[in-house]
C-alpha cells in the first residue's frame, strides 16, 4: 500500500491549488481527480472567468491561483479587465474578473502540479475512506479496478463533499440547491438582424405552449436577453438538481442537454437566428450548490456581510451575495463599501474530524454565505490555505486545529498568499 502524507480529493478550482501548495510545502501529496484535466468549473463547464481577487481598489487574494491566472494571461496575450483594482467594486461585480484561456491554465497548472513532485492520477475516484493506525486508509478506483493507499492528512476538494460523505463526517444535506448552467457558445448569427422583442414574445408562447421551460433561456421567468448579446455562455438555468452523487449528476447532464436542445431548435426558428449554431464549451453542467461541511465553525450570512473578524482567518474573500432561484431569478446583496469577508481555519475542518479538512465551495457555510463563497478566487485562497495546514499537520503530526497559527500563516506568506 503506498503512503502519502497528503492525499486531494478532486483536482478542480480548489484542489489543484491545494496539491501545488502541498507538494511545495515539501508533503508527499497525491491527487486524485475523476476527469482527465484539472480546473473544475474554468476548464469543464466554461465558467473561465475567475473572480474576485480585487476589492475596494485593493487586491485581496494572490498566491497560487493568482500565479496560474497571471502566466496564463501573459502566455495566451490576455490582460487584466479595466476595471480590476477600481475602488467602486460594487460596480458590476463581473467587471472585475478575468478572462482566462482554459486550455493554456490547465497546462500549466499540469506543469505546476509535476514542479511540486505532486502525484497526478487522473481518471481516478475515492471509493471508501476509514481513518485507522493514525492514517487514512482510501480505497480508489482507477480503470482496471479498486486499490488501496494511505495518508496522513486527506483534503477534499470534491466540491460535492464526497469524501466527507464517504468518511462518515458531518457534512449538511441542501434539501433545496440552486439551479446550475450549461456553458455553451452561440454563433453564427448578426445580432442587428434580429428583433430581440418579438423574440421574447416567440419565447412566452412556446413556454405557455410547453414547448419550452422558463429557464431554458433565462435566470428566472423572463426571456434573459444576455443570452443572445453575450452569445451563450452562462445565461440558463437547469433547474430541480442535486450534484452531489452520480445518479443525480446523471440526471443533470441530460437535463442540461436537453434544455440546449430545446433552446438550439426554438432560436433557429426566430428570424434573424436560423443558422444560429452552438458550440459546446463545457463538458459537464456546472453546478453553483451542493452539500456543505459541517464544520467546526459555520460562515454566517451575517458573519459574511459584516465581514467579522476571525483569529484563524486563512484567507480574505469577496462577491455579493448571490442566490440564483428557480422561481425569483438572482437574489443579490452587496456588501457595504470597505467591507472584505473572512474565511476561518474552523470552516474548512469538519466537526470532530481527525487530519481531514475541505476547501472549494463546501466549506461549513449557510445558503446565503456560501452563495458568495463558493466563488473562484476563494476556493483557490481556501484551498492554499488547506494545502499550507495539511503540509503542517502531516509533517508535525498535530492535527490542523493544533498547529500554531503563526505556523501556517507563515507558510502561505512564503507562498505570496495575501492574509488577512
């Protein structure tokens, strides 16, 4: 059985940075990721614009991520957007992310990961996860079948909380989660030859009719005409989902598909739109809200808008809230101006959990808080920030809640995170 001192569970926006955090901390670091390219939501649900590292006028979140998003730009000749570092962040928050070339960050996140001397076993997922003798025991699946390692310190990044799941640690069951979006290009079409208004009364008669659902070509009941202006990309709903296993999963991508489909056959049937053509920019749907952790500390939505002050924060963070509905559309809540949220240590570690910790979008949160926090520029900051402690705790043999905190902090300064 090989042994590792840190083992990631899921190589996507959060675990891919946690990895590179561990390996260059000098933890033997393993990470085990379903698809065949790291990135999450960047690189398979075409949501490739990052966000939000700047607030006030200020950077808040650099490190790692911050260094792919950085020589990505600079490789693919992408630049900062205007109004990156603009005092006014309550400006059109999507103003302030940055467009990134997917393809080019994977690479170099690929590149990152082997830099750090990081196992990479892709294709791979966790079937069973049992703390025992001080390590975890975890059972894998790779293509030829099941097999066996061990870690000291496990982190999951599965941004579902599968191995939370899985090691029988308290994790919060959303009874309702927001609806996802299934990213694709729409081209082959001149705006300025269309009639964007009888295209919204086309699309309420084929809703009344049943031929199409009020989110297939929306957030909420009505025609979102973003979709036709930013040509696709993430403007629907797929709505009535649950990520968090593979049957549900399964039933989201279809969902997904068909909704595409609906909408492809309706907008070619609109003047203006008849060689309208869609260009799948994601191969999975994405998903904004699954389960969360149970952790030894829960943000608030309180907590969050006052940006409370924690003696563990590992990192800052900032977005509105922003609940995306079924039935009410986006649900938003800016933050007040100076204001930067906090993440705590707490958050990322599930109640009386033994060297395990989580980071991405299912850190300990309610609905409201974690609406915001599951944005990417935090789950990179998080998932450093359980990079830095797994290191620590695998090396030092205390667990995370144990280490120091002058410790970890010191090691993700090393590493050009910005602490709070």
């Amino acid at each position: 059985m090989e042994k590792f001192d840190v083992a990631v569970m899921g190589g996507g926006t959060a675990g891919l940075i946690a990895a590179i955090q561990s390996g260059r901390a000098g933890a033997k670091t393993v990470l085990i990721e379903k698809n065949g390219i790291c990135g999450g939501t960047m690189t398979l649900c075409g949501i490739n614009n990052p966000g939000l590292f700047d607030a006030w006028g200020k950077q808040i979140i650099k490190g790692i991520g911050w260094e792919l998003i950085t020589a990505s730009l600079a490789l693919s000749g992408g630049k900062l957007p205007e109004r990156f570092l603009d005092p006014d962040s309550n400006h059109k928050h999507w103003e302030h992310q940055i467009e990134v070339n997917p393809l080019v960050y994977a690479a170099l996140g690929d590149q990152a990961l082997l830099d750090a001397g990081v196992d990479v076993w892709f294709h791979t997922m966790p079937g069973a996860l049992k703390f025992a003798g001080n390590l975890w025991q975890i059972t894998l699946c790779d293509k030829d079948g099941l097999y066996e390692i061990a870690s000291k310190v496990v982190i999951d990044c599965t941004g579902d909380a599968n191995a939370v799941k899985m090691a029988q640690l308290p994790c919060v069951e959303r009874s309702h989660t927001q609806p996802g979006t299934y990213s694709v290009y729409a081209e082959n079409f001149d705006l300025e030859k269309v009639d964007l208004s009888a295209v919204q009364q086309a699309f309420d008669t084929a809703v009344a009719r049943g031929e199409l659902f009020p989110d297939d070509l929306c957030w909420g009941k009505n025609f979102n005409l973003g979709f036709l202006k930013a040509r696709g990309r993430n403007k629907n709903h797929i709505c009535n989902i649950n990520g968090s296993t593979s049957c549900g999963k399964t039933n989201m991508e279809i969902a997904g598909r068909s909704s595409l489909l609906r909408t492809l056959q309706f907008l070619r049937q609109q003047p203006g739109l008849e060689n309208l053509e869609f260009r799948l920019t994601a191969s999975e749907c994405g998903v904004r809200e699954t389960r969360v952790i149970l952790g030894e500390h829960t943000i608030t939505r309180q907590e969050y808008m006052t940006g409370t002050k924690y003696p563990d924060a590992v990192c800052n963070a900032f977005y509105q809230i922003d609940v995306h509905d079924a039935e009410q559309g986006l649900i938003s809540e800016k933050l007040a101006p100076g204001v930067v949220p906090q993440v705590p240590l707490r958050a990322l570690i599930p109640k009386n959990s033994r060297n395990f910790l989580a980071a991405g979008r299912i850190i300990s949160s309610d609905p409201f808080a974690n609406s915001a926090l599951r944005v990417q520029a935090v789950c990179m900051a998080s998932g450093q920030a359980a990079g830095a402690v797994a290191a620590l705790s695998a090396a030092s043999g205390k667990t995370p809640l144990e280490l120091p905190r002058d410790e970890w902090r010191k090691v993700l300064s090393d590493h050009n995170a910005l602490l709070p």
